[in-house]
C-alpha cells in the first residue's frame, strides 16, 4: 500500500527545459504539417495530425469515489461525483490505414461538466477535461530528439508508401520481434509501435504518456478492462479480417449500442 510520502509532489523544477529544444519542436511541427497536406491531398479531407482513424465512440460515466485520502482526492477527484464521459477508440498514425498495420491504439476520454479553471487560456469557459492514452506504459520515444526522426520516418514512409509495403512493414516487424522475444529481447517499437501484436482493442491497458499536474501532485493515469466481460480479452490474439477489424470488434462487443 502505496502512501502520501511515495507519492512525487509538483514543483515548477520538475520540468527542465532540453537542449535544443525549440528547434526540435520547430522541426517535428513542420514535418507534422507537410504530412498533413499530403494526407490531404491523398483523401481530399483534412485528418487529425495523429490518431486520425477512430475505431469507435462510446458514452459512459466516471464515477469518483467517496472518501479518498488526501493525495488522491485533487482536482477532478476531488468530491464524489459522476461525470458524463465520451471516449474514443483509434490508431496512433495520421492517416486513415488497414488495421493489419500494426501500430500503438488510442484511448481519449473527454469528461464533461468540468467547470475549474482550465490551464489553456484559450479555452477559459470550456466545461471538459480530456485524458488522452495509448496502449503503452511511457512515450517510447523518450525525448523529442529521438522522437524526430520516427516522425520524418512516418511523413516519408507510412503515410506515402503504397498500402501492400505498410501492410509487409507490420507483418515483418510483428514477426521478427516475436523471434527475439524467445531469446529475451524485445525490438524497440518507435512512436508507432510497429512491433507491436495484434491483440483485442477492448482487453487493452492504456496510459497517459506523460506524467500530468494532479493538483499537490504529478501522476500518471491507466485504464484497466478489470469487469468480468472485458477481462477474457485481455492480451487476446485477433486476426485482421478486414481493414476495419477493430472497429468491427467494438460493435460486437456493444451491440446495443449501435444504432
């Protein structure tokens, strides 16, 4: 049992500035930009510069419990309450592709009825708070350093190279990690996660990438399937049948929630 003391308090001294990192940043919003255009331009429709497919929308609620000790009753979680919630299921690239396309998956939940004080001035009156996550304990990347070239990679590669190549690029990188795995080696997964195995959207675990402001705190966030429906899917191998396959797995999974 984890208490107060183990958990890491806020400073502004927990954020340090890397070396050079306006230029970095600089650098990864342009290649950002120009594969956006060229993702426009492959679909004639604007996408989101990353997790641009959705694989499903679902409504729910957060219910904050009663009675947490101090260190966790911060911010949202403050007082027992239920919150409306809207979360989205997608894939982490900036284009729509096959689902056979390995890749990190998405889990963004948007809670509604959020009226503290927002931390972006440009949204002052907003009354919602997202929690955006991937099926990934940290960022593999690490740092915007190594995170630049995975991005130039997938403005040159994935999003331009035709479906077949993107569909080998998973099916070799899936198959090589599952070799070296067996000697106790797992193959760095870049921002992508490439290497990743095919498994269950709905069995995953997902987690913000960074650590976030929880009032007096820093914490990191992570959405467990712990009911009794979604446990049997956790770490579940699928098949692709389709390019769609995920979204396909959500609606059987729900089904009355589909119109």
């Amino acid at each position: 049992m984890l208490n107060s003391n183990q958990y890491v308090r806020y400073s502004p001294n927990v954020e340090v500035k890397q070396p050079d990192e306006d230029r970095l940043i600089c650098q990864i919003l342009d290649s950002v930009a120009r594969q956006g255009q060229k993702v426009f331009d492959k679909h004639r429709h604007a996408m989101r510069g990353a997790h641009a497919k959705s694989h499903g929308g679902l409504k729910g609620e957060l219910q904050i419990y009663d009675n947490l000790p101090a260190h966790l009753a911060q911010g949202l979680f403050r007082e027992p309450r239920t919150y409306p919630v809207m979360i989205r299921f997608s894939s982490v690239p900036g284009d729509i592709l096959p689902d056979s396309l390995s890749t990190f998956r998405g889990m963004a939940i948007k809670v509604l009825g959020v009226e503290e004080p927002k931390l972006l001035s440009t949204e002052p009156d907003a009354v919602t708070q997202d929690f955006l996550m991937i099926n990934s304990p940290i960022f593999p990347s690490g740092n915007l350093a190594r995170f630049l070239p995975e991005q130039l990679l997938q403005e040159k590669v994935v999003v331009s190279a035709p479906e077949e190549a993107q569909q080998l690029l998973g099916i070799t990188a899936r198959t090589v990690n599952a070799v070296t795995q067996k000697v106790g080696i797992n193959l760095y997964p870049t921002a992508l996660g490439i290497t990743q195995p095919e498994t269950h959207i709905l069995g995953e675990t997902y987690y913000t990438s960074a650590a976030l402001r929880y009032g007096d705190y820093i914490a990191k966030f992570s959405a467990v399937p712990i009911s009794t429906s979604l446990q049997p899917l956790q770490g579940k191998r699928i098949e692709m049948q389709n390019a769609s396959t995920l979204r396909d797995l959500i609606v059987e999974f729900f089904p009355e929630a589909v119109g």
